[in-house]
C-alpha cells in the first residue's frame, strides 16, 4: 500500500508568516538596546575591545534581521518515517499552590512531617543516590525519591534526568495524586504524545510534512493524542498504512510523569541544608515508566521470542518473570511486527530486506529514537547462577538493526538519530557498532552529550575526551560535540543547549551551511509555536503567539563569540587572521573548514520569546532536533 497523500497544510507556518510581515519592518526597539548594553557592560572585556561599540550594535542587529528573514522560509514536502519509542506524557505543571499541594501529601503518605521530608530529600539530592543506595538519576522507589530527583534538577548547571518509577505502589501513588489534582484544577494536567520519536512525528506533522509512525504497540487511549494527518506504518506480510488516531486492540503502552516547573516556585519548608530550592529556568522532570504496561493485563505467556525468516528464533529469556513481572512487554527498536502464537509466546518477527526496500522506497527521512534498548533490564537480566541470559538476544537485534539501517542507507534514506539513554559505556559502544557507516546525521543535549564525552565511565572509549583545565564552556562544548560526531561517524550532529545551539557539518559547502543556520532559526519558531498550541490549544494559543516577540539573549551571543575567539587563536596564523575569523564567525554564525574530512561549526544564540509559565516544554530538544534534521537539507 502507498503512502496516503496530504494537503501540506500548516496553521504553525502560517503563523510564523504573520510574524514575519509584522517584525520585518519593525524598528530596533528596548530589547535589542537592553541586550546592547548587557554585552557591553557584563561581557568578557577582551572581546568587547575587539569588537566596538558599534561593532556590537552592527551584530545585534544583523542577527535579529537573520531571525526575521528565516520565517519566512519554504517548508518542504519530503516524506519522514519516525520510529521506534512512544510514550504518554502525563504533564503535572507545578505552580506554588500544587508544588505545596504535593510536599503535603507525600510526606503524609511517607508517614513524615514535612520538614523531615524535604531534609531527607534534600540529603538524597546532594548525594545523588536513591532510597536503595543507587543512582538518583537512574531509579526511584518511594516518594523522597521523587522530590530528591527534582531538587537534583534545580541546582545550577544540571536539567531534568529520567529516573524509572521503580515499584508499582510508588506508580500507583502518583497516578492517585496526579488524577486528585486534576479533579481539582482541570489545566494543571496535560496528556500528549511523547518519547522521543512521538514529539518529532507530532511537530513534523505540524509542519504539514507528511509523516508516518512505525513502533510496536499503539494503545487505543494513546491514539487520540496524535496530530490529525498522522499515519502509523504496520509491517506484516507488506506495508500497510493506517491513521494514527486509531489505536490497536490489546495493545500496552508506557508512560511518564513529568513535573514542569518555571523561576519562582520556592520548597516549602526550606531545606535545612544549603542545597539550593528554588529552580532558575523553565525545565521538566521526566520519571518514566520501566515498561510498556496493558491496562488487562497480557494474554500471553511469559515466553517471548525474536524471529527471522524462515524460522529461526531467539528467545528472551526472563526467569520467573523478575523484570516484567506479569505486566510488562518488551520494547523491541526494529522494524518489524508482533503476534501471539496458539501456545501463548510473545513473537517479534523482523522485517526482511525486501519489505525495508519497499519502505526505502517512500521515505526520504527516518528519524530514530530508542536504539539503546541494549541496556534494558530484560536484555540483562541475569540467571541464578549470574550468567548473561540475554546476551544472545542482544546480538540479535544488533545484528538485524545494523541490516535494516544499511538497507535504508543504501537506498538513499537520511537517516537522524536523537541520541539518548547511553550513559554506560558498554551500551555506547553497542549502539556505535549497529549505526556507524549508515546514520549520518543526529541530535543531542548538552547535558547528555557532557556524559556521553566527559565522565570517567567512559575512559578508554572513542567518546572519551580528556579536558584541558580552565577550557571555555562553549569551546569545550565544541571539542565534546567532534568527538562524538568522530565516534560515530556522522557528517551532521546537533547539540540543542540552553544557551545557544551548535551544530556541526561535515564536508559542507557554504551554501549547504547558510541554509542549516537560517533553517534552525526557522525550526525555533516553529517549535515555540507547537509548544503553544500544544500546552494552550485553542483559541488560547493563536491569542498569546500574537503577542509574542522572540527575545535575543545575551548568553548566546557570548556562546557564539567565545568560541569565534577559541577558533580564531587555533587556524590564524598571524594576529590579523585572527582577527578576521572571529569578525567573520560573530557576523556570519559559522566557521567554514577548509578540510572537508573535518567538521565546520555553526552557532546559532538561542533566541526564546518570555513563554507563559505553566506552559510545557518537554520534547522540546526532540522536536528542534528533528525539524532541524529535514529543514537543514543537506
């Protein structure tokens, strides 16, 4: 079967049209001499004597112009196949009344006063470590772990993780709660699509690019939550296309509970500790389910099996069902498709390689998530004896998801890969050997990609870089995103940050690097509008985008000369060479490399509106990532 046509339709570009014909003749306003001054007067010294006042000025207003003139960009019509993770998002939105609300209720339920509460949370933060003695980012088990987690994200420098809620009492009491306060005020609560490849299908779709779906289970009460013109991709004995917003019967799904939070909100009772509670930006903290869960619970057995053609099969193995325990499903990241055999066995067959020729054949983008599945614990789970249960199981979906992505390489599929969930070293390397030659292109955050680069786990690794003291924040940024392009191969790799974006290509022309910068100008509006409508719907979302203008900030500009001057003192062979290339990357918001066996940088300073505080912004990284992905068009 074809893939369905579409209309091409976008209210989000639409919007960004209406931007443009009301900013593009706007004079320099109170913003712009606001963050003038800032540069002047709270900049490094040494680079506001190089560049003068009017040079400053010249380059404030050069980039807010380069901000105007990329909303009025084409939107392509290529065809985008995302895949392989999906979640429901159930988005709790602390303001000071429900943060309150839940330190009351959860040391009740701790069976503590809220001060112990907190101190004891506050003790788990500053230590990083959970309940039962393991990683605060990885796990949480009770209630003080919960709040633990998210006084972790607060402190300075750090962002939301993504620990897994661990036991069914603690899932169980959050959902209670969650649904409480939802009862009582209907807007603190939002559900939406979610995972990684759920926000890039829902913002692609926005964009009015015709977009399919392919993950393994599609719960009849996920589907609602899908964008309007959304296709879901089913792979049995040939393609078939079905819309997303018709769910399967039988089929589980997993979830996460996300507390969003804004500046402003202050921990009541204060910690007794110095540890910091109150959070300095907009964020979220994301606590995942470990599994994909029916509602009816599974009408198989505990027996699951990975098959190829014509009968070759690779079991699972889960030994008194100690990691699903008779709820959970397995999260396989293949292409393929499930069934249950007439003796109750769970089986995942694996697309052949005339069935991903056809799928070649319709797609023009892949947009990948989830292929760290290889530290799952079902995938590691150990036998009585401590023996590697899984370890063939393992290679088996490397194999088959190294033969898949080949397939679609060669048939000139761009294939992007949001990278995600590989903090232990072995899983980084597993996931390097399956991509490297065939995905080409992917995005990263800041914070993951620090990890992935900088933590001492991963000595020894290609991804290891040994930093030099005292190294500029964005140029060290900047040597943490080569190594990781290097590892894996890549020609193109996005570093979404707080501060400002970083993007590096290689064997580019100027022309191909031109276009990345205005696209990912472009790729912000149109993500701060799907945040909108999103969150607001309608009409609310229209009335406050109206409103809105995109703000320039001075810690992107500073990002973006920092490492000007980092690459100027490193290729300028003389004082005035140098100068030239800091001059031309400030105004231009590239470097050019010459080699085309090494990479080019782009800069592009971050440049969010003043958003409404109790709008969500999780996905938000997922969503530039693959927007960026296919607008850049390289």
């Amino acid at each position: 079967m074809e893939f369905p046509n579409f209309d091409g339709k976008s209210e989000l570009v639409s919007q960004l049209q209406d931007w443009f014909n009301t900013w593009w003749r706007r004079p320099p306003g109170a913003e712009e001499q606001k963050l003038f001054y800032e540069l002047i007067l709270q900049g490094d010294s040494e680079l506001v004597n190089q560049l003068s006042p009017t040079e400053l000025q010249e380059l404030v207003r050069t980039w807010e112009k380069r901000l105007i003139l990329s909303l009025s960009q084409e939107v392509p019509r290529e065809r985008v196949l995302c895949g392989f993770s999906c979640v429901e998002d159930t988005i709790y939105r602390l303001d000071q009344k429900e943060l309150d609300a839940f330190v009351v209720w959860a040391a009740k339920k701790m069976s503590l006063k809220p001060q112990a509460f907190v101190d004891e949370a506050a003790k788990r933060a500053r230590a990083e470590k959970n309940s039962q003695g393991g990683s605060l980012q990885d796990e949480s088990h009770d209630l003080t772990d919960v709040l633990a987690a998210l006084l972790h994200a607060w402190q300075p420098g750090r962002s939301g993780m993504k620990p897994g809620l661990m036991t069914p009492t603690l899932r169980n009491r959050l959902d209670d709660f969650v649904a409480l306060r939802r009862k009582k005020k209907k807007d603190a609560v939002l559900r939406l699509l979610g995972g990684a490849s759920g926000n890039m299908a829902n913002v692609l779709r926005k964009l009015g690019l015709p977009v399919a779906i392919h993950w393994a289970y599609h719960a009849r009460d996920l589907a609602p939550l899908c964008p309007d013109g959304l296709h879901r991709m089913t792979l049995e004995d040939e393609k078939e296309y079905l819309p997303a917003r018709i769910g399967a019967p039988g089929h589980p799904k997993r979830r996460s509970i996300i507390f969003s939070y804004a500046p402003g909100l202050v921990l009541k009772p204060k910690p007794t500790s110095s540890l910091g509670w109150q959070p300095a930006k907009i964020d979220r903290q994301i606590y995942a389910y470990p599994s994909y869960i029916h509602a009816g619970g599974r009408s198989w057995t505990n027996n699951i099996y990975l098959k190829e053609e014509p009968n070759r099969c690779v079991p699972i193995h889960d030994p008194g069902d100690k990691v699903l325990r008779r709820v959970g499903w397995p999260f396989i990241p293949l292409f393929g498709t499930w069934d249950i055999d007439d003796k109750k066995n769970l089986v995942f067959s694996v697309s052949d390689d005339t069935l991903m020729k056809a799928v070649a054949e319709e797609f023009d983008y892949v947009m990948l998530s989830g292929l760290h599945v290889f530290r799952d614990p079902l995938l590691n789970v150990k036998g009585p004896r401590g023996g590697d249960m899984n370890k063939k199981a393992r290679r088996f979906i490397q194999t088959h998801m190294k033969r898949q992505l080949r397939i679609l390489a060669q048939h000139g599929v761009r294939l992007h890969y949001e990278v995600s969930g590989m903090s232990d070293p072995a899983v980084a390397l597993q996931v390097q050997e399956a991509i490297k030659g065939f995905v080409k292109s992917a995005g990263i955050n800041q914070e993951e990609l620090e990890a992935y680069t900088g933590t001492k786990a991963f000595k020894g690794t290609p991804f290891y870089l040994k930093a030099r003291k005292q190294a500029e924040s964005f140029d060290l940024r900047f040597q943490r995103a080569r190594r990781l392009a290097q590892a894996l191969d890549l020609d193109q790799l996005y570093v979404h940050g707080n501060d400002a974006d970083l993007i590096l290509m290689r064997g580019a022309s100027r022309g191909a690097i031109r276009q990345a910068l205005m696209a990912d100008l472009f790729t912000k509006g149109i993500v701060v509008l799907a945040l909108l409508e999103r969150s607001l719907g309608e009409p609310g979302w229209r009335e406050e985008a109206a409103r809105l203008s995109i703000v320039l900030k001075k810690d992107g500009f500073w990002a973006l000369l920092e490492l000007a001057r980092h690459i100027a003192r490193t290729h300028g062979k003389t004082p005035r060479a140098q100068d030239l290339i800091l001059r031309d990357m400030a105004f231009n918001g590239y470097w050019f490399n010459r080699n085309p066996d090494d990479y080019s940088a782009v800069v592009v300073p971050v440049m969010w509106p003043a958003l409404p505080s109790d709008l969500s912004t999780a996905g938000a990284g997922d969503a530039v990532s693959a927007a960026f992905a296919v607008l850049g068009r390289i």
